[in-house]
C-alpha cells in the first residue's frame, strides 16, 4: 500500500489558507502554488540518497554529503500541474521536465490523454508528479500508467489538496506510488468536486474563469 503524507508545516497550511480564499486573485493564487510547491518539495526531497565525498574547506579537509542515486525528472499534468513546476525546479534545478496532456470529460469525469513529452531517460530517474488536485484520482491514474508504459519505476505523486476518494483510487490502482499532499479534504461533491477544495485549480492560476 502506497504511504501517504499530509505535508502539515505552518507555512504550508498558512498560504493553503490563503489559496483556498475565493477572493485570492490570479496573481497571488499563482505566486502561492509556486511557494508552496517549493516547501513541499523540501519533503518530497527528503529521501533522496547521499554520498560522502572529500573536501578542502579555507581551513581544512573534511568529509561531507552530497546528493548521488537517481536524477529527478518533474512531469505536470497539464494544465494546472504547470502551476507547480517552478516550485519545485526553485529546489531541484537540475530536474528535467516532461509534460503529460490531460483533460476530464465534464459528463462522465473521465480522464483523456493528448500529450505526452518525457526525457529520453526516464527509466532512469526519479518522477514527481505534479497537479494541484486529486479529485477522483482518475487523471493521477492514467498518468502513471502512462509513464509506467514508458519505462518509469521510482515515482511519487505531489498535489496540493486531496479527496479521499482519489486517495483510495491512487492506492488500489498504484500501491507503489506514495503521495504526498498539503490537505486531505472531506470530499468529492456531485460535480467531481474537492470539499471544500479551492475551486478549479486550472481556471484560478491561468485566469481563464
């Protein structure tokens, strides 16, 4: 069963705060989802493996860490997964970045796929995915199949605000893939959406709505 992270840190939950407003417009919603991406990548980020190598400091020679194992790759389900990315390349910026195209029928809540760009060595990397939501999870589902299609072993899923009923879709469907969240909110409503969420993620970063 796949682990899941309430990421709880007060600066986390006091800008969710602020994005979850209705009155937060689209400059302040969008600057908020790159800052709390960024802290969430912090945690996201705490596994990753270390080696010891040797130094010369200005007064001498020591042993320290750094970072070794496998690269990160960040992928964002499009649209509203473009909103995090900045985020977390501000704290991995050697990450590559690939892009996968969704978009959810509006009567049947399906997810569809039409786009997909990775790194050529994806296999090889660690993925995060991004999206601000997991709604039904149906979206998080097909991406990580996709990307599992494509040679993707080590991957994580990152979204900003969650539904239980995603949460469980995720763990059924992907047991191997943790996921980590800023909230674990009370539903989906009958309109597939999170209660009481922050509205369309997509629409409010990109000023469409």
């Amino acid at each position: 069963m796949s682990k899941v992270t309430v990421i709880n840190h007060p600066l986390i939950q006091h800008k969710l705060r602020i994005l979850r407003d209705q009155n937060t417009g689209t400059k302040d919603f969008r600057a908020l989802v790159n800052e709390i991406a960024t802290l969430m990548a912090y945690e996201v980020s705490r596994e990753m493996q270390l080696e010891d190598v040797e130094i010369q400091t200005p007064v001498a020679k020591t042993t320290v860490k750094q970072l070794t194992g496998k690269k990160v790759a960040i992928v964002p389900i499009l649209r509203a997964g473009l909103g995090m990315v900045d985020g977390v390349v501000n704290l991995i910026p050697a990450a590559k970045i690939g892009h996968i195209g969704m978009y959810r029928d509006e009567q049947t809540l399906e997810p569809h796929e039409y786009f997909i760009k990775l790194p050529e060595d994806i296999q090889k990397r660690e993925v995060i995915i991004v999206d601000p939501m997991l709604a039904t999870g149906g979206s998080a589902k097909d991406a990580i199949e996709a990307l599992k299609k494509r040679g993707a072993k080590a991957i994580k899923l990152m979204v900003l605000v969650s539904a239980p009923e995603g949460i469980k879709t995720i763990q059924e469907t992907h047991p191997d893939v943790d996921i980590y969240t800023a909230a674990l909110d009370e539903k989906l409503n009958e309109n597939g959406y999170i209660v009481p969420g922050l509205g369309d993620a997509g629409d409010r970063l990109f000023g469409t709505k």
